[in-house]
C-alpha cells in the first residue's frame, strides 16, 4: 500500500497521461526499512507568460475569466480538481502537483496591459479558480497581492477563493473594495475536524484558521461567503450543517457546495488516498460518490457535474437548502460593479508615449 509522505496529499506521482513512457517505482529489497526516504522538497519555477486572463466558456460555471497566479498547488488536497492539469506540463497530477509549483513574475504587469487594451470590456474576474491564490509561498512572492494591487487602481471588480488564512493579510485591498461593490471573497471549509483536515488538505489552514479567515474579512468590510466544497459522502458529508453554522456566526453572509469529483487521474488518486488515510471507511465513500454518478465514478455531463444526481445527491442538496435558510445564508449574492471600471490616468499618458 502507498504510504504518505510527510505534508503531502498524493500517496504517489504516476506519470502524466500525455507521457509516451511511464515510471513506476518498485522495492528492490536494498533498502532498509529503518531508513527514512529523503523529504519531498518543494521547487518554485518562474513561468513566463504571455497573458495572465484565462477565458472559459463552461455553462455551469458563473464566470468567464479568471487569474491564477500559481500552477500546482502546495496544499496538497488530495481531491483537488485541478491535478490533471499538471499532465499538460508532463508533469504528474499526484505528488509532482504539490511539489513542483510555477509562478507568474510578471502578474501584474500581464494584467496591466490587457486591461489597457482599447477594447477591453470589464466583466468580474475570478482569482482562484483552478489553484489556491494562497499557498505558501505567497507570503513571499506576493504575486496575488500585487495582482490585487493592479485591480484596486483599475477599480476592477473581482471574486477569489481561498482554503488559506493568509487571505486576511490583503483585508485592507478586499475591504476597500468590498465596501465599494468591487470585490466578494469565499473561503472554502471542507471540515470542522482537524484530524481529517490534515490527512485530506494537509498544508492547507486549519479549519480554525478558516473560519478567522471569513471573520476578518467581514470585519474589514468585505462580503465573504464559505464553500463547503467538496462533499464526500461517508466522509465529511455529515458536518455540513455544523460547518455552515460556524461559518455563519464567523461572519459569512453566503454559501455553497459541490459534490467531489474524480475526472482523469483524481480517481486512482483519491482511492489510494482513501485505502490509505481511511481505510475502514473506504468502500463505503467509493460506494456513495459512485451513487451520485450514475453507478461511475464520474459523470462529466455538463448539467450535473457539480452536484451530482440520485437519491444520496439530492439528499445533499435538500440539507444543503435547509441549512443556508436556517443561518441566513441564503440572502443574495453581491452583485458586482462593472460600470467603475477605468484605465487609471497615469498608465493612460504611459500608452500615449507609444502611440
């Protein structure tokens, strides 16, 4: 069986879907059982991008731009959706996608151009909506502050999501701009339970540290709203009420869910995890993810993907419902301001000098 390495979500780094030749790492029997294997050293890679706005188009999905200033992401939640995405790197979606992370240097200066452009047109921007904004290293690199930064002088409206408590460092950007219509902010809470918290998202924040994050950031003045995302029945689906009470008396004003799901390598990824970190429990969380999608482990369909079908998905949906009524959290979203967007004067005179 894989056993964890230490800080680490994937129990293993199979090779890339897209990579012609596969590795696979075996016992050779020469190593000896009281030598402790080498810590997984993380690795920081500047990426030199040419924009820094991703576009979709997804119909189930209520943005369609978005930033994220890092790829990979340190945390280390083994059910994270965006694991795949390293394959397209030749990279692998398990311990290689929490170990080995790329950053954008030039952020701020990619977005300052693009919002320049004469023919921009200002529609909220996600941050966050593949990888944390806030991983680790964010306390040094600062590249989702200055990013921040770029669109509090552009008066931009945006949205970001986070698992990480250093959001509340940035407060006084995210408050300015909340109290403004400009900016609204979901911190996602998975579990109250610490023990699991560290097994499933181990180096992200505490639960603890969560529900200060969502505290602080109403303080400042910025609607924030908890994700409780995924649920994994059998697993952590019967804290739900319990997470979005303590969310609500944080201070959250919103809520939302998502059911996990394991497209690509996210499946083998999550059952190596599960037979390892919860192996008691593990058939039977298989058996009810498998409940929520038709009988599979996943089921891609555009209209149900995110909540999932069937009588243990609806169940779901109706605690889901009753609860964000019970703690008023089911008031309206904050709509955002689009119309006060503006190319600041100063990068104005910049374009003029190349005109």
């Amino acid at each position: 069986m894989a056993e964890a390495a230490k800080g680490r979500g994937a129990r293993s780094n199979a090779t890339g879907r897209f990579e012609p030749e596969t590795v696979e790492a075996f016992d050779d029997g020469w190593t000896s059982d009281d030598v402790e294997a080498a810590p997984l050293r993380t690795t920081l890679t500047p990426e030199h991008a040419r924009t820094i706005i991703a576009r979709n188009t997804s119909p189930d999905i209520g943005f369609d731009r978005s930033i994220n200033p890092y790829k990979g992401c340190e945390h280390g939640c083994i059910y994270c959706y965006a694991r795949p995405s390293h394959a397209w790197m030749g990279l692998s979606p398990g311990l290689d996608f929490e170990s080995r992370i790329f950053f954008k240097p030039e952020g701020a200066r990619l977005l300052e151009q693009e919002l320049c452009k004469p023919r921009y047109v200002c529609r909220r921007i996600h941050i966050g909506g593949n990888t944390d904004p806030y991983q680790p290293v964010e306390r040094e690199l600062k590249s989702t502050r200055s990013i921040l930064e770029v669109l509090q002088r552009f008066r931009h409206p945006f949205s970001i999501i986070t698992k990480s408590v250093l959001i509340a460092r940035d407060a006084d950007i995210l408050g300015a701009m909340g109290r403004e219509g400009l900016a609204s902010a979901f911190v996602s809470i998975t579990t109250l339970d610490r023990g699991l918290a560290r097994a499933m998202e181990p180096r992200a924040s505490t639960p603890a540290k969560r529900l200060e994050a969502i505290s602080r950031l109403a303080e400042a003045g910025c609607p924030v709203g908890v994700g409780f995302a995924p649920v994994i029945p059998g697993l952590n689906d019967h804290e739900l009420e319990a997470v979005l009470e303590a969310a609500a008396k944080a201070g959250a004003t919103s809520a939302m869910y998502v059911t996990l799901r394991l497209p690509l390598e996210i499946k083998d990824l999550f059952r190596e995890w599960l037979a390892d970190a919860r192996p008691e429990r593990a058939a039977r969380v298989m058996s009810l993810i498998r409940q929520t999608r038709g009988g599979r482990d996943y089921d891609p369909d555009w209209n149900q993907r995110m909540k999932g079908t069937g009588p243990v998905a609806e169940l779901i949906g109706a605690r889901f419902k009753a609860a964000v009524k019970r703690y008023g959290l089911d008031g309206p979203r904050h709509a955002l301001d689009e119309s006060r967007f503006r190319v600041p004067p100063e990068m104005k005179r910049q374009l003029d000098l190349f005109a």
